[in-house]
C-alpha cells in the first residue's frame, strides 16, 4: 500500500528492499527509499554505492532483481511506459549533438517529443532564456563551454516539463561559477514543482539543494534525513586543528584521543588534524576543548591554528561511509586513513 501525503498523493518514489546482482555481486541489497514529492532528494555514496544502479532501476533502464519500486503511483516492472511519460534523467555527461546550435538541439528533442514546431520553437526560446542561452542559441555546442553545456543538457530534459527529474551529479568538472548557476537552475526546478532526485560527488552541494538526504554504501541506505539530522548524528561539533611540526602529530593524535570525547583523525594535510566530537548531552564542550589544549601544550605541541564548529556534511558523510566521497581536482580530499576512536 502506497504511504500518502497530506494531498492524497503518493510518494514521488518508494523503493522497497531492492536487489540488484551482477556477476554474483549484489550491487542493491535491499535499498529501502522513499522520495516526497515537490522537493530536491539528494543521493549520496562513494563509487560502487549503488547510488547509479538505483537509479536505473527507477528510471526503468534496468529490472531489479528483489524488491518492489513504485515512481509516481506506477509500478517499475510493469508501467515502464507510463513512468517514462512523467520523468526524465540527465546525466553527468551532456548528451547533447556538438555538430548542432544550442536552439537545434532543444528544436530536435521537442520533435522527438511530439511537440509541434511551433511548440517547439516556443519551448526552445523559453529554455535558453530561462537558462541564459538565448545569446549562444545559433552557436553549435561544439563550442559551449563546460557550464554553458550542462546548462543545456539540464534545459534539454526539461523540453517536456517533466514530473520528477533524475538528475545525475550534475555539476561534475565545473567551475564555482558554473556550479553556483546549476544550483539556481535546480532551486528554480524543484520550486516549480518538479522532483528531483540529485546523486552528487559534492556534499556541499547536497548542503545547499537537497530537503532530505540519503546516504548509500554498500548497496544499502546507511542514513537518512535532513542535513542537520544527519550532523546531529554523527556528532555535536567539529574541532580542527593545524600544529606546527608535523613530527609532532601522532603524539598530538594519541593526546586528543585520550582528553576528547570523539574520533580523532589524520587530515591529508600532514600539519591537519580533526576531531569529530561526540560529546554526551549538557556537556561542557568548551571546556573538554581547553582541557586538551592544555595538555597539548603541556606536551610541547604547538598549535598554529584551531577552529571548532558544526560537523560538515563531508564529515558526516566520512563518519557513516568509513571513506571520503569522490573529490575534484580543486581540492576536495578526504582525510586520511589514521584514525583513533574514543
């Protein structure tokens, strides 16, 4: 029986115990998800999570092989034609024809679609101007650059509005400015009432669009809930710290463990440390903080900065996975693999 909302709708999806194998490996073991309508769902794992397989399945490119899944009141194995009508997926890569203009592509795929030319006309011109294209429309996309493409990519599965939008790490290889555009576009989406299940590789991007969050690892949906619900979980603040000599750290690693109420790890950084704290309700954070300063200094353990804060949505997604999630070029690395729990 379908779970409904206040409106009487079903869920946009609802995922019950799937199970996808291949070559023996379960690449699914019983996914459990369930996705309201009228908000951006962000989809979180590292690679080989099961966060694409997932995906498949829902959008009706592959069957599982347990489980049950519904995607707008229709049912995945049996209504893939009715599922298909109502929503659309775009990639990570654009899949777009380079030897055509901005404006022939979305002309060609509203064709495909059955609009009309005149509606097709109507819909091109409304897209590129909606995603700040109208200026590139008779360009041929051979020479877009990599955000004005995705920009065209996103406006290409959206030719026909569709009901729910499976939109797959849609900021991959951009630029800041590139990726903060992206986000307008899905904010203005998601606000026009169209769903979106977002699979991200950046968890602040998960941050900023995302209502609710799931976080796949091992075929399996390890947490969920909002941001915040998530970093209550895993702990109640975040201690940095970056020391003066590195020769120092493992002493520091060993102190930190022992005063703190927390995991204790290694950042790539050589100079870097975090703690994700776990202290215990009404507890004085604070003052555990200067505690082990204290005994930092004591050991002669210089500190060349700290800082302490709210656990990140990285440090969330390190805490339940065990690993960091896919980083860019720009920086994005993970913590080491040292770690001390206490």
């Amino acid at each position: 029986m379908s779970e409904k909302n206040s409106a009487g709708e079903s869920p946009a999806i609802e995922a019950r115990g799937l199970v996808k194998v291949y070559g023996g490996r379960r690449a699914l073991d019983g996914v459990d998800l369930t996705v309201p309508r009228g908000q951006v769902f962000g989809f979180l794992g590292p690679n080989g999570a099961g966060k694409t397989t997932t995906i498949r399945i829902l959008a009706t490119l592959t069957r599982p092989d347990g489980g049950t899944a519904r995607v707008l009141g229709h049912d995945v194995p049996t209504e893939a034609a009715a599922i298909r009508a109502r929503t659309a997926v775009t990639g990570q890569f654009a899949s777009l024809d380079e030897d055509l203009t901005g404006y022939e592509n979305l002309h060609v795929l509203g064709r495909l679609h059955g609009l009309t030319r005149a509606a097709c006309r109507r819909r091109a011109g409304d897209l590129l101007a909606a995603f700040d294209l109208t200026g590139a429309a008779g360009r041929a996309v051979g020479g877009y650059s990599g955000g004005m493409r995705r920009r065209l990519d996103i406006a290409a599965g959206l030719i026909v509005t569709p009901d729910l939008l499976f939109l797959d790490e849609p900021t991959t290889g951009l630029d800041p400015r590139s990726r903060n555009q992206v986000w307008e576009i899905v904010r203005r989406i998601a606000a026009a009432g169209t769903t979106v299940l977002l699979t991200t590789q950046y968890l602040e991007e998960a941050d900023q669009l995302a209502e609710r969050i799931a976080v796949v690892d091992g075929g399996r949906i390890v947490a969920e809930g909002t941001s915040a619900q998530l970093k209550s979980r895993v702990g109640t603040g975040t201690l940095h710290l970056r020391l003066l000599d590195a020769d120092r750290r493992p002493l520091a690693l060993r102190l930190l463990a022992e005063a703190l109420d927390g995991t204790v790890r290694a950042a790539a950084d050589p100079l870097g440390l975090m703690v994700l704290l776990a202290a215990r309700p009404g507890a004085d954070v604070g003052g555990l903080v200067g505690h082990a300063m204290v005994r930092l200094a004591d050991a002669g353990v210089g500190i060349a900065d700290l800082s302490l804060g709210r656990p990140s949505l990285d440090e969330v997604f390190l805490a339940l996975t065990g690993g960091g999630a896919e980083r860019d070029s720009a920086g994005r690395d993970g913590a080491a693999s040292e770690d001390v729990s206490v």
